[in-house]
C-alpha cells in the first residue's frame, strides 16, 4: 500500500527555509521554460493571493501571446 501527498504548490523561496532546499525543486530539462512561467504565475499569486486564479491569468496571458499563430495559419497563401 502506498500514497502519495500533495503539499501545495512549489515555493520558489525555499533557501531562505534551509540552504541547499531550492535545489529539491527539479524542473529536469524543461527548466528553460518552466523557471519563467513558474514566475510569472508567481508574480499573479502575489497579485490575487490566489494560486487558482493566477493559473488561470497565466493561462490566458500565454492563449494571447500565442493567439496570432491560428490566424496566420488560415491566412490565404499569396500567389
């Protein structure tokens, strides 16, 4: 039998509880993308002091910077 526990979200501020703690937090090789948006969505949570609601923010903030993309998809060729 096993379980798992969720204890909240990551905690970029994790060296000022222990030196070293920081490095527990692993985003393996997608790190170049995760570290930013990790955060910006912190930068939302302190704004609202809502984790939910900055995911949401976050989420549509990257559905605006990535809206163009389908509409120069669709775009007549020129000939």
């Amino acid at each position: 039998m096993s379980t798992t526990l969720y204890a909240g979200p990551a905690q970029s501020n994790l060296d000022k509880i222990a030196p070293g703690l920081g490095l527990t937090v692993d985003y393996g090789w997608l790190t170049v993308l995760s570290a930013p948006l990790f955060w910006v969505m912190e930068l939302f949570h302190q704004w609202t002091h809502n984790w939910g609601v900055a995911i949401i923010l976050l989420t549509v903030l990257i559905k605006l910077l990535f809206s163009h993309c389908p509409l120069r998809a669709t775009a007549p060729w020129p000939r």
